[in-house]
C-alpha cells in the first residue's frame, strides 16, 4: 500500500523551490557582505555597489515569488 504522498507532485515541487530559496537566500547573503565589504573601502566603486544592491533587489523580489507559492492561498 503506499502513502498518499507518494504520487504528489506538488511535494517534489515544494521541495525544489524550498531548494532555489535557500540557494537565493545564501546568494543575497553573499551580495549583502559584499556590499558591505565595497562600502568599506577608502574609495568605494559606487557604480559597482549600485549594481550589486539592484541584483540583490532582483533577488530579494525573486524569494518574494517563491515563498508566495509555498504559502497555502487562504480564502477568508
């Protein structure tokens, strides 16, 4: 006999994008301390930092998506 879950493809696809989130989450991690580290430099590439705080936007927007597929759509 199997369990219900067996054939659910909806569980694969929670589990793929709960995988893309926290690979997103640890990219903007990394954008974040980057910025940080380019914001403490005595002459900092301002164009450099505003290209990777809109790419960090981008992925902020991004796992915005995601984490609204995941939550359950509540009818009030």
């Amino acid at each position: 006999m199997t369990s219900m879950n067996d054939d659910d493809p909806s569980e694969d696809t929670d589990i793929a994008i709960e995988r893309r989130l926290a690979d997103l989450r640890e990219e903007h991690k990394d954008l974040d301390d980057a910025i940080r580290a380019l914001e403490e430099r005595y002459q900092p590439d301002m164009l450099q930092i505003a290209r990777l705080k809109k790419k960090k936007l981008s992925l902020k927007d991004e796992i915005g998506r995601l984490e609204d597929q995941l939550t359950p759509d509540i009818i009030a």
